[in-house]
C-alpha cells in the first residue's frame, strides 16, 4: 500500500507532465513561417491572389469592393502599405494611372508584379467616341490599349499564372501549396468559362446588343460574342458628349436593342436617361472593375462573372 509521500510525489508528476509548455519549450518548436506581405491594386486581383495565395500570404487590396480604380487617389497610409510589401501586385495596360507615382511616393522595394503580362491586348476604343479619354480630368493616363483584360476568362486564367509564379519566385518554400491553389482555381475557372459560353448560347443572335455605361467589356465581347455599346470609353472618369449619347439613342432605336445596364462603379443617371428616352428596359447591373463586399452578389471573380451573366442572360434570352 502506498504511503502518504509516494501519494504526494505521484500527483506532482501527473500536474508536470499536464502543465502547459514553458517559454523554454516553446524556443524548442520551430516558429511558424512569416506570412508573405502582398498588395493587389483593386479588388478583382486581390481575389485572385488571395486564392493563389492561400494561408501563406497576407494580402491587402488597395482599391476595395465598389470602388473605382479609376479615380483613385492613393493616401498616405498606401505610401506606406506599400513601403512594407514584399510583393506588389498590379493590373497593368494602364488601368491605375496613379500606380507609378504611389511606388515612387512609397520608396518601397517590393517586385512589382504586372498581371496582364501574356495577355493579348485589345486596342481601346475610345477613339470612337466624342472625348478623348488618353488623359481623364485627374490626369490619369489610361493608354491605347482596353485595360479590362480580366473580362474573359481566359485572361483571368492568365492573371492567375502570372500570379502563382511570382509567387513561387518570392517564396520558393510555399511552391507546392502555390501550384496547388493555382491548379484547383483554373479548373474552377475551365467550368465557369464552360458555363458563360452555354449561357450565351442560349441568348437569340439578334438580341446580343446591350448598353453599359463604360466600355469595360470589349474582352467579353470578342470571347463570347455580346455587343456592348457604351456613351463614355474605358474610363469612367470621363462625361459622354450629348453627340455621343445622341448617337447611341438613335442606334438603340434603329437596332432595337433591348436593355441597357448600369454598373457598381458608374454614375447611373446617364444610362437611365437613354432608357427613358429609347423604352430599353434597364437589365440591372453588371459589374466590371470592382467586385462587392462579402455581403453582395459579386464578392469574388467567379461570383462576379456568374452575376453578370445572370443578369445579361435575363434580359436577353426571351423578349
């Protein structure tokens, strides 16, 4: 039978090995991996990164949901967010005309990462418009090019090999994880792509004409066969002459075209005017540079891409 001391000195060992680890121990494990410090300039990529990305990224997006990449005019607090980045995402083509001045501004010694790299460029069509849009009323340069490549999905499958592999180059550790990411999302992307193509399938030739209120859809345009007729040209910080809106309610009117849509980065007056005075039925919104908070129908790439095509199939599909 055990005594009384051998009682005692048999719970002390049972209450060591239960205590927790002391900071000693603790020095003993090795220290979890520093999370990779990435910036994307605007919502849509800050999807796609965050997707790559995965656990091992710590990703902050400049331009947040519903915002106008556009027009944005980058703090002091951006200066400085990009100061401690490690990578610095960025859509490219001239998309964020204030992007070359906020780095300068920053002095940060991040590797920038240009997106759209590979992508085949389309040419911007704002020559066909009545204002000229190389330079906006803020002084951003916009370029000859469309810079709304990510409209295609095949572009968005671009984006995200650009981004897996700078990825790769700053963190070789995480390549694995980064390969894997990147592969279950371009597979996700092959269906949705599979999905818009037999969703506009079903819309009649005839009735593949629509308004928006910015030109950020030439990409889908040529990838999946909707015309889109739009008063302003790639930049929304621009204002359609009354020629320009003129013009394009008298084509509404010659081609019957049958809904105009507004968009979560644009002002809606103008297109709601068009529909008042052609009878166009407004199909609702599309969205094109920015994404939604969580709470809303377009708060990542694929939701965006799903909702857009909802929306235009709804209108067009059946008179």
């Amino acid at each position: 039978m055990l005594d009384r001391r051998s009682i005692l000195l048999a719970s002390a060992a049972l209450l060591l090995a239960a205590a927790p680890a002391t900071a000693e121990d603790s020095a003993d494990q090795p220290a979890a991996p520093a999370k990779i410090k990435a910036v994307a300039s605007f919502s849509i990529l800050g999807d796609f990164v965050k997707t790559v990305g995965g656990d091992r990224l710590d990703v902050t997006t400049l331009v947040g949901p519903n915002g106008d990449a556009h027009v944005y005019a980058p703090s002091p607090a951006d200066a400085r967010t990009l100061a401690g980045a490690d990578l610095v995402f960025v859509n490219g083509l001239g998309f964020e005309g204030w992007i070359d001045r906020l780095v300068k501004a920053s002095g940060t010694k991040a590797a920038l990462v240009v997106a759209t790299n590979g992508v085949s460029p389309l040419k911007s069509e704002d020559g066909d418009h009545d204002h000229d849009h190389d330079h906006d009323r803020a002084g951003h340069h916009h370029g000859a090019f469309d810079p709304h490549a990510w409209q295609s999905v095949g572009n968005a499958k671009i984006y995200v090999a650009n981004i897996r592999d700078a990825l790769i180059k700053a963190d070789p550790a995480g390549r694995d994880a980064y390969e894997a990411n990147a592969k279950a999302y371009l597979d996700r992307l092959d269906a949705l792509e599979a999905e818009v193509k037999a969703a506009i399938a079903r819309i009649p030739a005839n009735r593949r004409r629509i308004i928006t209120s910015h030109d950020a859809f030439q990409y889908f345009e040529k990838a999946y066969g909707i015309a889109f007729v739009a008063p302003t040209g790639v930049s929304t910080d621009s204002e359609a002459s009354a020629k320009a809106v003129s013009r394009i309610i008298a084509q509404i009117k010659k081609q019957k075209i049958p809904a105009v849509f507004l968009e979560n980065v644009s002002d809606p007056r103008l297109v709601k005017r068009i529909a008042d005075e052609t009878g166009a039925k407004i199909g609702g919104t599309l969205y094109s540079d920015a994404l939604t908070a969580t709470d809303g129908p377009a708060p990542t790439y694929i939701d965006m891409m799903r909702h857009n095509m909802e929306a235009l199939t709804g209108a067009l599909a059946t008179s």
